[in-house]
DNA sequence: CCGTATCCATTCCGATACTG
DNA sequence: CAGTATCGGAATGGATACGG
C-alpha cells in the first residue's frame, strides 16, 4: 500500500527528471538511439537485456515523450524508435555524463569509447558550465535561487 | 539466483556511472551536497527519505568515492559528508540534468529553483557541447570512436 | 523478427522500533 | 541527532514461453 515517491512535484528541475531516466537502463536505451540505433532487436543486441524489459523501458520513454515511434523504413510491419526534440536535448547531459565516467571510471590505459567530432577527427571539448558572460563557473560560484519565469 | 547485471565490464563511458548513480536517489543527494548540505539529518529532511534508505544511499556514494566522511565542524560526535573530487566532477552533468529538467518538465509560470551565477546574479549559460576548436556541436556532428590512450 | 505474458528471484523503499 | 535493525509491500529485472 506504500507507494514509491515521485518526484513530479517537487520544484527541482533535478529531481523530476529522476522518474523518467532515473534508472539503470534508460540512459543506455537513450545513448544507443543518440548512437543511430532504432529497432528492438538492435536494442537488445545491444544491451543484453531481457526483452520484456526492454520493452518496458521503451514504453516508459516513450510515455515521457523521450521516444516516439516512427513506421519502419524497410517493408516490415513494424515501427522505429527515435529520440524525440525532448529526447535529443539530453545529449548535453549524456556527453557529461560520458566525459565525467571517462575521467574517472577507467584505468588510463583501457581502451574506451570516446565520443568524438566528425569532423575534425578530434574528441569534443570537455563540457563547462559558463556564466552568461562566458566565464567558466565551478560550484561555489553558483547558487539555487527560486524564479518565476524564464 | 540471478545477479543485477553491473556495467562496470563495458567499455563505455556512460555506462559503468550508472551503477553508482542510475537510482533515484544518489543524484538528489548529490545534489544536496552541491546546495551545501553536509549532515545526516539535513539530507533527510531535505529529501524525505526513509533514514535506513539514506544511510544506504550514503554508504554506496562512499563506496564509489563520490562522497566521503569528514569530522564534524561543530563539537559532536558525528560526522559530515562531502563531495570528493570525483563527486565534484559531477557538476556538468547535473546542471545539464537541471537545465533539461527546466526546459521540459515544467509549465512556463511554474515556479522552479534555479542555479544562477552568484556574481552576476543571472542565470548560467546554458550547457553546450562544443569541438575542440569551440563550434557548438549537435548529436549529428559527432561520432563514437574506440580510442586507446587520452 | 517483434514484441507480450508469465513466473520467480532480487532489490528497493517506506514505516517503525531501537540504540548510542 | 545520527544512525542500525527489522519487516513487509512494491518495483525491478532475468529467463523463458508464446502469439503476430
């Protein structure tokens, strides 16, 4: 009878995320779909995972608007997931994320996957948090504040 | 019988963080201990969690050197708990967090907290992904690359 | 190839009681 | 105040069987 609390009502622009990708496989269903990858099987070749749950996961991500289905491109009867404009605005988070497990979640030398510019062959630059200004801010130059409007 | 499937075998930088943080609950915590929160009762009170919850959560972030125990300030027997370098390297990753929270999970007149630069009083820059030279990237200008050393 | 349905083990989480 | 111990219910995740 004791429900698990959301985080739906708090006015944490953290904490609401939490429902939608505050799990173990979420942000991996989501690294894939940013990595091209569209269909369940490719999902779940991918990740391991058993297939119930995965479906599961793409529900819920779809039910938060992250993912949408699109009809498949080939003949078969089936649908494609993809990130939607909701979904694609978590790749600042995902390239932090991946950088922040990068520096500290591997030997220097184990080989890894790094997430580079296309480009110009090289690494993206590590992401800052900058002031309107531009200058770089670490954690004691900010403050929580409560605001009305954007 | 059947473990939890851990990431930290993968060779992907989004991944293996997910066991120390891909739960609801360490990311608030952290959170909090970015907001200047240190002590046991402070985070409860903060996020009304359950205390065995807590000093589990606590625990595991210690375990994974995110966070870690220091004698506390004041005369009591206690202790306090702060963020370590690694934790500290969290910081892009949850103002991105905050930032896609902010832009997707909240109505236009809801009130919300926001993370402002203390000197200018205005809210940060939003986070951006950029290449080495300083372009903004997007999703499609990037690529993941298997790469050996730093 | 794509999923859904079922079953079961594990884990998570909330409430509460208890110790120092 | 700061935890630990215990309990029970809920959610998660894995394996597998099954229908489209």
């Amino acid at each position: 009878m004791v429900k698990r609390t959301s985080h739906q009502d708090t006015s944490c622009p953290v904490a609401r995320p939490l429902d939608a990708i505050g799990d173990g496989w979420s942000l991996l269903i989501i690294r894939d779909a940013f990595d091209g990858l569209s269909r369940f099987g490719q999902f779940q070749k991918s990740l391991g995972l058993a297939k119930n749950i995965l479906s599961a996961r793409l529900q819920s991500l779809i039910a938060h608007d992250i993912l949408r289905t699109v009809p498949a491109g080939d003949g078969s009867p089936h649908h494609e997931y993809v990130l939607t404009e909701k979904g694609l605005g978590l790749f600042p988070v995902l390239v932090a994320l991946r950088q922040w497990g990068d520096e500290f979640f591997f030997d220097r030398t184990e080989p890894r996957a790094r997430l580079v510019d296309k480009e110009r062959r090289r690494p993206v630059a590590k992401v800052e948090v900058r002031s309107a200004g531009g200058r770089t801010l670490t954690p004691e130059d900010t403050v929580i504040e409560m605001r009305q409007d954007g």
